[in-house]
C-alpha cells in the first residue's frame, strides 16, 4: 500500500466547510504535533479527540491487564485514528501511541459529529476506513497467533514503510517487542536473522529497510491479504481466508 493520504485529500478538499463550523466557535482545527506525548488516547478514557495524520505513524494497541502489549492496527496518512467517533461512539478498546513523530489535525469529537452529519462522502470514508481497520485486525490477530516472530517482524516492518514512505523505520527492539507481544530477546534474535540476510540495517534505535522484495518473500502471508485491503476495500472474501 502506498500512503496516498486519500482521507486527509478529502479534509483538504473540505476545508470551507470544517471552516464555517468551526467559526461558531466551538473548536480550531490545527497543525497538531504528534511528537509532545507518545500516547494519544488511553482505552478506558472517553475519545475526546480525532486525528487524522499529515505525517507520521500510530500504533493502535490492546494492553492487558498485566501491562503486556500487542499491536492490533498501524495508522498513519492514509487514515484517521478515532474511528469510533464516526459511528457516534465515545469508548476504544486500544491505546493509540506515536511510532514515528508527526503531525496532523485534531478536532474535537463533538465538532467532528457536527461536521459529519453535513459532510455524507467524509462520513462514508470514514465509515469505510473503519470497516478496512476491523478487517486489518482480524489479519493481524491471526498473524500473531500462527506465525513465527521473525516473520511477524518482517510483516509489521513492511506495514509501517508502507504508511511513511520511507526506508527508515526510527524504532527500537524494546518498541518492536511491545508492538508484537514478544520477548525481547526473540525479537532481537528475529532482527539480526533479517539483517544477516541482507534485508535490513539496524542501528542506534533505526531500522533502514534494504530489500523490500526480500522482507516480502520472509513476511507471513497475512502481510499481502493486508496490503490488498489497503488497497481495495472490495476485495474478495476468498482472499481473507
């Protein structure tokens, strides 16, 4: 999937809209960085805000009770994090944390409401986008139960190049650990099988990605039933199985 930004397209394309609402008062949206606090929204708080990304990277996670971690979904310009919101609700389940710095805009849940009940297409993309997030974490919830580590690595690499666009992926083993659900160890373990192929370079907390092509061919299969998704919301049934 290339991050085309199509949502934050059609925020652009809104923009006298979200303006004349937004001059009643209730809320400016805005250039927010990303970078002042990893963690975006908690899941037992209320959704008090959404974002959609301009740059950057967001990592939607499940904490268990314990304090253990796992990655359920990856956001960046391609799509909105809040998805709840377009549905009228106020409640996640997952935590929202920066992977990469960024920006974007943020708008209150409430403006955003407003906004959507006279904004029908930005109302269906969202609406859509949610459905492709839910499908992207029934993928991925099979992916960590069925795959070997170095495999899901590779996946959630890709995954991440695909929504910055770049070869540089600034994060570190103990990041990666806490995104798979994995021990450290295994994961470095899994990191080095990688870079010793030639796949990747890692260095002082940055992963550059060196064979695309080749981190494809070691990624589980989930990876391409992913990017297809991404791609086309249509797609298949028999290529979710």
């Amino acid at each position: 999937m290339r991050s085309d930004g199509r949502l934050q397209q059609l925020v652009d394309s809104s923009e006298k809209r979200f303006r004349s609402v937004l001059a009643l008062g209730e809320e400016r949206i805005g250039n927010q960085p990303l970078g002042s606090s990893p963690v975006i929204f908690e899941s037992p708080d209320g959704l008090e805000y959404g974002y959609f990304l301009s740059f950057g990277l967001t990592s939607l996670v499940i904490v268990t009770n314990d304090g253990r971690t796992v990655e359920v979904g990856i956001v960046g310009r391609e799509g909105f994090v809040g998805t709840p919101i377009a549905a009228g609700l106020n409640r996640t389940p997952y935590r929202a944390v920066v992977q990469a710095n960024g920006n974007g805009f943020r708008i209150k849940a409430e403006v955003l409401e407003v906004i959507l009940s006279s904004t029908p297409n930005l109302r269906l993309r969202l609406n859509q986008y949610a459905q492709i997030q839910g499908m992207q974490v029934a993928q991925l919830a099979a992916c960590n139960r069925l795959h070997e580590i170095d495999q899901r690595l590779a996946r959630w690499m890709l995954m991440c190049q695909d929504r910055i666009c770049s070869d540089l992926l600034p994060m570190t083993h103990e990041f990666f650990a806490e995104m798979l659900g994995s021990g450290r160890p295994s994961v470095s373990l899994a990191a080095a099988g990688l870079q010793k192929a030639g796949l990747i370079q890692y260095a002082r907390g940055t992963v550059r990605i060196i064979n695309r092509k080749g981190l494809e061919e070691a990624a589980c299969e989930r990876y391409g039933v992913i990017r297809q998704l991404d791609d086309n919301p249509n797609i298949s049934p028999k290529l979710l199985g």
